[in-house]
C-alpha cells in the first residue's frame, strides 16, 4: 500500500527524484523586483516594498492595518505585547501547534496553558475551552478573568490555524469576549484560508501570519501583524522598529523596542510572491482534491477542510491508524525520496512546558500519535 502512495506522489510531481515537504515557487518578478530593491539601495527596513506587501497583506486579509515584521515568531510576539502579556499573565493556546506559538508567550514571561484541538478542525476546541474557564476561572472586580488555580489573569487566547484548515474562529472569539480575553490569531499557517467567508487572521484583536520558506508565500523569512485597532497598529509598528521617537538629528527611544522589521528585500520577495499567491491557492486546492480521491479507497484518511471553512490546503496531512503504523509510513516514505514528517510533538510534553496547566488533552494525543504530513510544494 506504501508503495502507491510513493508512486502516486511521484506521478504527481512527475518526479523519481527526492521531493522535499514543501519548496517554495519562484514563477513571477521575484528576481525583477529582488534586483530593483538592491538597485535603489534601500535593502534594509525602510523601502516601497515594504510599505507595498503591507498593504496588499492588508486588502488581501480584509483587515485595516497590516504591520511587516522580521518572522511570524516576532510577529507572535509583538501581537501578544500589544493586547498587554507580561509575567503577571497566562495566554490559553493548544498544544498541538507549532512551537512559536509556546515559545511567544514565554518571551512575554507568561505561561501558556494547553486546552485541546477539535477532531473535526485540528484547531483549539471552543467547547473544550468553555468547559475550562467555567471549571476553572473566576471573574475578578475589574472584570479579569482569573484562574482560580494560579491566581493568576488569563489575559489572551491563541488559536491555531492547523496546517491552514480553519478553526471554529467565531465562537472562540465570543467566549473570549464573554471572558475579556484577548484573541491573538496565530494564522501563521493560513494565508488564503476563509472561515464561513472572512480571512482567518481578521477574527481576533490581532491576528499573524508567517512568510517563512515553507509557506504559501515566502519573504525568505518574515511575517505580518494585522489588526483593525488604529493605536494598535501604530503601537505595533513602534515597538518593531526600536521604539523610536521621530527627530530630525537626535537617537530617541521611549521604550525597550525590538528590531522586529522586515528587510525591503525581503518584501520585494514578498510583493512578487503575492502577485502569484491566488494561482498558488487554486493549485493546493486542485492537489488537495487529487489526494482526496487517491486516499478514499486507502486504509489511511486524508485531512479535508473543516466545515464552513475554505482552506489553502498549505500543508497536506493523512491519518493513520496508529504510532505503530505511522511510524513504518514515515520510514517507508522516506527511504523511497519523499519527505514526510509526524505531526509537532505536544508542547505540553517538552521539557520547558511539561509543567504547564492542562485540560483534557485526548484529542490531541490521538492526532499526535496517527497524523504525518506529505508532499505539499505547488504544482505550477
Ligand atoms: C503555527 C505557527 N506559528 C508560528 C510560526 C512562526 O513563523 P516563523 O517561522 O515565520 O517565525 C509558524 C511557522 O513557522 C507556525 O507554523
């Protein structure tokens, strides 16, 4: 059975040689627009570019400002600063993710307490997560949402966009808001996703997106804040540029500031990556279908877009029965020339966060033993 997958994949790609996960596509003015940022010698933090990929992130996302930043991570990071994370702080996410999403929160010093994904979406589970902060929480006198446990203030919440499926964003987004806890989106995954018709990325106080080389589009690495929250984004935009005060002479900085920006060249990369990116999600969906019907007749089951949603199919992913099983495909797969790799280990279950509050994790301790992503480049 391995074997018509690997021969599937190779037919696919038209290919017998390795095939890596996901490699970027280089088909428009990605060298025009690379060369003409080196020309005009603005290759560091300040060029058109720059300024062009946000506001083309911006309409793209439907979201009123859109803020380049260095990495997704930075991005993450920042988003959780401006929605007010510090020590005093817990943010709620899930553990199967990604570990920028673990690791932004600790940056801000807070700790993250892990509630499960959905079955049906692989993103944080809104009944799972109303389970916990009607068990757990308290509501202090300025209305702050304590956990009764740690005593400490659930300040955000960062949901995950899995692979590029959407989450079930909009009743996450009111529990939160019935528990004042702030939605920082982590759509790192998920440019080109819908969920019931809006950009996933545009439901929380800030959402973020990553442009690192195995995403839809790639700036090489960089990432993306977007918000409709005016002093948000102006906030935003400051801390990621060193917080500096404008003064024509003098070096003035009004706070600890990051130097967060994404590089022009970078962003021309971007702006030409950009100008392909609805043939690319045309061509994921088209392959996405292909494996669908490959699949159905397998004895391993290939994840679709959740219900009410439009995904980019960024990266796709097949179930298998078991560790046991997962473990041979991979083995098979691999030593065949295509690359394949097992779900994220759970954040809960590595040494930095295996003290962290838990709820029921069964969901996804089932996806983490059975779940392995498969060949995803574009076909262009
Ligand atoms: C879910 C998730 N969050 C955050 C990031 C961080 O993005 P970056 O690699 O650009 O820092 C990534 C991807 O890399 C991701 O997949």
């Amino acid at each position: 059975m391995y074997k018509n997958v690997v021969d599937f994949i190779q037919e696919l790609y038209n290919t017998k040689e390795f095939l890596p996960l996901h490699e970027p596509r280089f088909i428009g003015n990605e060298k025009k627009y690379v060369n003409e940022a080196i020309d005009s010698t603005f290759v560091s933090s300040v060029g058109k570019y720059v300024t062009q990929l946000e506001a083309m992130i911006a309409e793209f996302s439907g979201c009123k400002y859109a803020i380049a930043t260095s990495n997704g991570t930075s991005a993450l990071h920042i988003g959780l600063k401006l929605v007010g994370v510090d020590k005093s702080c817990e943010v709620i996410t899930q553990p199967l993710t990604f570990i920028a999403t673990a690791n932004a929160i600790s940056y801000c010093n807070a700790k993250p307490v892990f509630i499960d994904v959905d079955k049906e979406t692989l993103g944080l589970s809104p009944s799972k997560l109303k389970e916990f902060l009607e068990e757990f929480t308290v509501m202090n006198e300025v209305n702050e949402c304590i956990n009764k446990i740690t005593k400490k203030t659930i300040k955000a919440c960062v949901p995950m966009h899995t692979f590029g499926h959407p989450c079930k964003i909009d009743e996450i987004v009111s529990i939160c808001d019935e528990y004042n806890i702030s939605v920082v989106e982590d759509a790192a995954e998920s440019l080109g996703s819908y969920y019931k018709g809006k950009h996933t990325g545009s439901f929380g106080k800030v959402g973020v997106f990553s442009f690192n080389g195995n995403k839809i589009i790639t700036t090489g690495g960089g990432g993306m804040i977007v918000t409709d929250d005016k002093e948000l984004a102006s906030r935003a935009k400051h801390i990621t540029t060193t917080a500096k005060v404008p003064d024509p002479y003098e070096y003035v900085h009004d706070e600890i500031g990051y130097n967060y920006r994404l590089t022009n060249l970078s962003a021309a990369l971007g702006v030409a990556q950009m100008e392909q990116l609805p043939l690319f999600i045309e061509k994921q969906r088209e392959l996405a279908k292909e494996y669908e019907a490959f699949f159905k007749d397998l004895d391993m089951q290939f994840i679709t877009e959740p219900e009410n949603s439009n995904s980019n199919y960024w990266l796709n992913a097949v179930i298998l029965k078991d560790r046991k099983t997962r473990d041979s495909f991979l083995k098979y797969t691999n030593d065949n020339g295509i690359m394949t790799r097992c779900i994220w280990r759970l954040m809960n279950k590595l040494e930095m966060f295996k003290d962290c509050q838990c709820g029921d994790l069964s969901n996804s301790e089932w996806f983490e033993d059975r779940v392995v992503n498969i060949s995803s480049s574009v076909i262009v």
